[in-house]
C-alpha cells in the first residue's frame, strides 16, 4: 500500500467522496473549450453524453462543440461547406444514439441514459469503448463452430459423468438401507449398546 501513497487503514467504499473531488477541483483552470483543441492536434478524443442528463446536458455540450476551434475547422465543418453527417448509432442490431466524427473528435449521444451512461447502459458503453479503442473482440465462423462444438461435447460428457456419480449413489444408498435394516453390528438393550460378538449370525 506504501508504494502507491495510501495508508493502511481501511474504510468503505463510497461512491462519491468530498475529500477526492476537493483534491481534483481546480478551481482556476482553463474551460474545456480553451484546452480540447490542443489536445485534439495530439490525440483522439471521445466524448458521450447520456439524452436524459440534466447534470451534464448534452445540449451544451453540443453547443460548445459547434462553437469550438479545433484541427483549423469550427464544429463539425469538414471544409468546402461540408458538414460532419449524424451517424445512427447501431449496438446489437439496435439504434442506441447517435455519432459524429470531425478531425480527432468523435461524439456520442446515447438513447436511453442519463447522468450515469454505464450504469444506464453498461453493454453499449462497453461497446463504445471497445468501437473507440477499434478493440476486434470478432473471431472468424470456423473458431466460433469449434469453440460450440467443443463446449456442447463438454456439457454432454459433464452430464453423463453426473448422472453416473448419481445413479451409483442412489444404488449404494439402496444397498446400505437393505443392510441396515438385515444386519446390525449393535442390538439396543435398555438404551445401551451390546455387541453380537458371541452371536452366530445365520
């Protein structure tokens, strides 16, 4: 714990906490609009807002985005006149927002979510992510038949060895009954145990 500065002492987790959002509260920095062109000359960008947001409404943000300077272009002008079209949006076949690209720039806008996107939509937040970062999670068809293959011969043999493990359990239980009720090594006199141990079994 001492190599990344934090003490021993346990504590909660809490979801927001006064103490780190006072550590990370700049309150003399410079507004987004003034520091996202330059980091837009050097880096992709992404940047998502949930429809229903009222915290961070995405009105403004499309608003600051339009008004904005980046990469010698305003908003999402392309140049010539051309304008960045709105892309609908498509996760796992359905329309999730909508997307616009502009030089380094990409921003979402998610259906169905508020402040809180990955808790509102975790799949197609994930999805986004994965889109941003042009992670392939896609395996060719052949891998795909395999992998079924293979994991539908596991699950049969799977059952087959429980049913068997089953099946001898219930005949050994069966067995130990019968012997329990033919044979007992103790006879109860009086609440105590005697051995047959002089008996002769028949």
């Amino acid at each position: 714990m001492s190599s990344i500065h934090i003490n021993g002492k346990k504590s909660q987790w809490k979801d927001f906490t006064e103490s780190v959002q006072n550590a990370f509260q700049a309150f003399n920095s410079k507004p987004s609009i003034d520091i996202l062109p330059d980091l837009l000359e050097q880096i992709p960008i992404l940047i998502y807002h949930g429809e229903y947001d009222l915290v961070c409404n995405h009105w403004a943000a499309e608003n600051m985005l339009d008004n904005m300077t980046w990469n010698g272009e305003s908003g999402f002008d392309l140049g010539n006149g051309k304008v960045a079209p709105i892309y609908a949006w498509i996760v796992d076949g359905e329309s999730a927002g909508y997307i616009r690209y502009a030089r380094n720039l990409t921003y979402i806008l998610f259906y169905n979510a508020g402040h809180m996107v990955p808790y509102d939509q975790a799949r197609r937040s994930q999805a986004m992510l994965h889109q941003f970062i042009q992670l392939n999670l896609t395996y060719p068809n052949n891998q795909i038949g395999t992998n079924r293959k293979s994991n539908y011969a596991i699950s049969i043999v799977f059952t087959v060895i429980v049913s068997i493990i089953v099946v001898i359990g219930a005949i050994w239980l069966f067995i130990l009954k019968q012997q329990s009720t033919t044979y007992s090594p103790f006879k109860i006199i009086n609440d105590e145990f005697v051995t047959f141990e002089d008996d002769v079994l028949v």
